[in-house]
C-alpha cells in the first residue's frame, strides 16, 4: 500500500529577493530529484505573488531523510533569514483518491481514512455482539488470515493461524455455541490509514475477565488479517 506524502508550500517572498531565492532553489532543487522517494514537484506564481509548490514523495521516511539533507537544511534557514516575507507548509497523506486516463478508460480509486476503518470496527463488534456470522464475515477478505492464542490452545496444529473465510466461519460458530455467554467489552478504537487496533475485556461466565487488544489489517476497504493479543 502507497506511504505516498504530498507537501504543500505557500510562500511569499520579500521585496527585491527574486534572482537570489530563484538560484538558490534551482540548487535545491537539483539535490531533491536525486534523493531516494523523490516523486514530483510543481511550482505555481499567483497574480498577487503567492506562490504554491506541490512536491510528492514516495514515503514519511524518505520524506524525513530530505529534511534533515544538510544543504536543504541551510536552504530552510536562508528562507527564514532573507526570502521569506511568509510561509506555510503542509504535509499531507493520502486519504482519498482518484485517477482517471481517456486514452485507456483506467480508472482508480483509493480510500484510507482512518474513520472508514474505525466503522468497520464498530461493525465488528456489533456483529460479533449479535452473533451475525454471516455479517462479521462479509467484512474479511476470502483469504484473510486471523491469529489468536486461543486458537494455538485449542488447535495446536495450526500453530495459532487460521487462513481463508471458511476456517473463520468454523472457529467462530463453534466459539458461539461453546460460549453463549462471552461478550467483548470495547474500551478504545485506534485507527490510522491502514489498520485498527480494537481494545476491549472479554467476559465469559465462571471465567476471569480479559483485556485483549485486537489488531485489524485492512485493504480495499476489507480485513486482510487480524491478530489478538491478551493482557
């Protein structure tokens, strides 16, 4: 899954600094298309000189890396010390998506905000609180894989690790009818652009309560793993 990071620079320069700050950025930006995650830069002029570059990198790391590039860094300084009337930086993620080309009729789209991911979790604990199989599983990858202790403990040959919606369909069905009375407990829902960690205590009758932390990988909008872990 792409890390890709778009930055967006507005600026304003002081009077009579243009031929300086346009050599030293010719500079600059020579030294930035040779580094590694280097993916694109634009640069626009508006009527009343703001000015506005878009540069995209590859990843936050290599993003990172450029940062703290020594010339670049002297480059940062100098703008604060003699270009800039005013800046303001931005550094975005990708959240939403969408690429469209005539010429073949290609048409992408990508969706990684967090807040669809933390919806998926709430429809994962609603299903599992109802018992709806059916509907916990529609939101799983057909060849998700799910990791949990118990699972090593009752199926040691798996070595903990079942794979595929109808290994999932089984060990759930069989929970549901050996423990009527467990419900899980949520207590924090943590999603980024990937994945969501679920933190809820697990309560059985005539069973101590566990806190479990619940990690749910997610692509194309469905899990593609999950993994528990016990307190």
């Amino acid at each position: 899954m792409s890390e890709r990071m778009l930055v967006v620079f507005r600026s304003r320069l002081r009077p009579g600094i243009e031929a300086e700050y346009g050599a030293h950025g010719e500079r600059i930006a020579r030294l930035a298309v040779k580094m590694p995650g280097f993916v694109s830069a634009k640069d626009f002029v508006a009527d009343d000189g703001e000015r506005v570059a878009l540069i995209e990198w590859d990843s936050p790391r290599e993003l990172s890396i450029w940062r703290d590039q020594l010339d670049h860094v002297d480059a940062q300084r100098a703008g604060r010390d003699r270009y800039y009337a005013s800046y303001d930086l931005r550094v975005c993620r990708e959240m939403h998506g969408a690429r469209f080309d005539a010429q073949t009729g290609a048409h992408t789209s990508i969706d990684r905000d967090p807040a669809k991911l933390r919806g998926i979790a709430e429809r994962w604990l609603l299903c599992f609180e109802r018992r709806e199989l059916d509907g916990l599983l529609a939101l799983y990858a057909d060849d998700a894989t799910h990791t949990s202790p118990k699972i090593r403990a009752r199926h040691p040959e798996t070595g903990g690790l079942l794979r595929g919606k109808a290994a999932l369909r089984a060990w759930w069905a069989d929970a549901f009818a050996r423990l009527p009375s467990m419900r899980y407990e949520p207590t924090a829902l943590t999603a980024d652009d990937r994945r969501v960690v679920m933190e809820y205590v697990r309560h059985v009758d005539g069973e101590p309560d566990l806190p479990v932390a619940e990690l749910l990988d997610v692509e194309g909008g469905l899990i593609v793993a999950s993994r528990v872990y016990h307190g």
